[in-house]
C-alpha cells in the first residue's frame, strides 16, 4: 500500500510538470501566430499588439497593392504547380524504393532527402549556375524547377511512409485474381496510401509558398513571389498590410490542413 502510495504521490508532480510544459510549449509556438493575426486588424500605422480598435482597412489594402497581389498569385501557382509535380514523382520514386534492398536502399533514401540536408543557399548558388547553362536562368521555368527540388522531399517522406504500411500480401493477391499492374496500383495501392498523398502535396505547397532563399536568386526578372514581395514592402514600409498579407498565409496553410482532414482525415494522414 505505501508502495502504490509513494508512486502516486512521484507520479503526480511528473505529471504536473509535464503539463506545464506542454501548455509552455504551445504559449510559444501560438504566440507569434496570435500576435501577427491580431496586428493585422489594428487601426493604427505601425504594426502593434494589442490592436488598437479593429479594422479590415489593412486587408483592403493589400488587395489594393498589385505588388503584392502579383506575388499572392505568382505563390500561388507556383506553389500548385509543385504539389502536383513532386507528388506525382515522390509516388514513383517511393515505390521504386520499396524494391531497393540492402545497403543501396539507404543510399536510395539519403538522395530522395538531400535537398533537406544541404543548405538552401548552396542549393540556390547551383541550382543559378545550371540553369544559366541550360539557359533557363531568371526564368518563371528556372524558378519553378527551384521550387519543386526543394519541395520533393517533404511529399516523398509523407507518401514512401503511407506506402511502408501496405502490406504486400494485398498485392500479391491482387495478382493472384489477374488484376495488371496499373490496375493494382489504381484500385489498391493508391487508395490505401491516399492520406500520406494528401499531406505530402500539402506540404510541398506550404514549403513552396514559404521558400525565400531559392526564389530571391531564381526569380524571373519583374516577377517576386510573396514573400519577395514582403521583404521589399518591409524595406521601405511597416504598416500592418504586411500583417494582413501574413494572415492570409497562415490562413492558406490552416485551410490546407482542413482539406485534408474533410478529405481522407488527419488520423489517417499521420
């Protein structure tokens, strides 16, 4: 009885203490997102938390800024652009790593996530150099290619995890009632790894949307991408419209995440 006793009372302040954290930790991760959010309806000039009074001035007027509208768009399309791409090819290259064995499967694994080892800086510095051989320096083209190798490993680990868990005896049964390949794949496999599909294309187009190294040395001549567009705002201005531009992002991944859940559900994705 004291036994039990003494463990309960240990196992208490454990718990306690752990709460605590948790509670800390979220405090700190939302704190930036409660502060930018509430800034960007404030009446006043300047950025501040808390608003003073409430207004939807600053969100007219980003929609007012062509600048900054141009690079909204341009995020946009870029950044849809790559969630199909590199969804469409981290399928391919997960299912061809599952029929690596051995040792050069890890090396198969370490090049399918290289771009998240080496920094995005070098990467941009190489990626300019190719680019300007193959003549597609400072092109929407060049860009785009930025985007995608720098989004492909954020689809590839999420969709190469979902295919991990289904079981190959489904596909071998598949082929035992004269289903093809193709149709294996289509009305078996894809169904089942269709959560780890959605969360990867979702994030490939936050990471896409939010890259700012690789689209400040790729940008095509004219064109910047949201963030770009943000940077260059700041630099000569500080009014909340770079808060309301902020929001709409942050808004953008939330409603990512909720297509998700609506779609295939985030228990599933996870």
């Amino acid at each position: 009885m004291s036994d039990a006793t003494s463990t309960f009372s240990y196992q208490r302040p454990v718990g306690l203490t752990y709460g605590v954290l948790i509670v800390v930790l979220y405090v700190f991760l939302m704190a930036p997102l409660v502060m930018i959010i509430g800034a960007s309806f404030t009446e006043s000039l300047m950025i501040e938390f808390p608003p003073k009074g409430l207004s939807m001035q600053w969100y007219v007027e980003f929609f007012n800024r062509q600048d900054l509208v141009d690079g909204l768009l341009m995020s946009l399309r870029i950044g849809a652009i790559t969630a199909i791409v590199t969804t469409a090819v981290a399928v391919m290259a997960a299912m061809a790593g599952q029929v690596i064995s051995g040792r050069l499967s890890g090396w198969f694994q370490l090049g399918m996530t290289l771009p998240l080892l080496v920094p995005e800086l070098l990467t941009a510095v190489g990626l300019l150099f190719f680019l300007y051989k193959i003549e597609l320096g400072r092109t929407v083209v060049g860009l785009q290619m930025g985007h995608i190798l720098m989004s492909f490993p954020y689809a590839y680990v999420s969709i190469a995890a979902a295919l991990r868990q289904v079981p190959g005896s489904l596909e071998e049964a598949s082929a035992s009632l004269g289903a093809t390949g193709w149709q294996t794949f289509r009305l078996v496999i894809l169904p089942l790894i269709m959560p780890g599909l959605a969360m990867g294309a979702i994030f490939a187009f936050i990471n896409s949307f939010d890259l700012y190294t690789i689209s400040l040395l790729l940008k095509p001549l004219g064109g910047n991408t949201l963030p770009l567009a943000l940077f260059d705002f700041l630099t000569y201005e500080f009014k909340p419209t770079a808060a309301a531009a902020a929001t709409l992002s942050i808004l953008l991944s939330i409603g990512g995440v909720a297509l998700v859940q609506k779609l295939v559900g985030l228990q599933r994705a996870f």
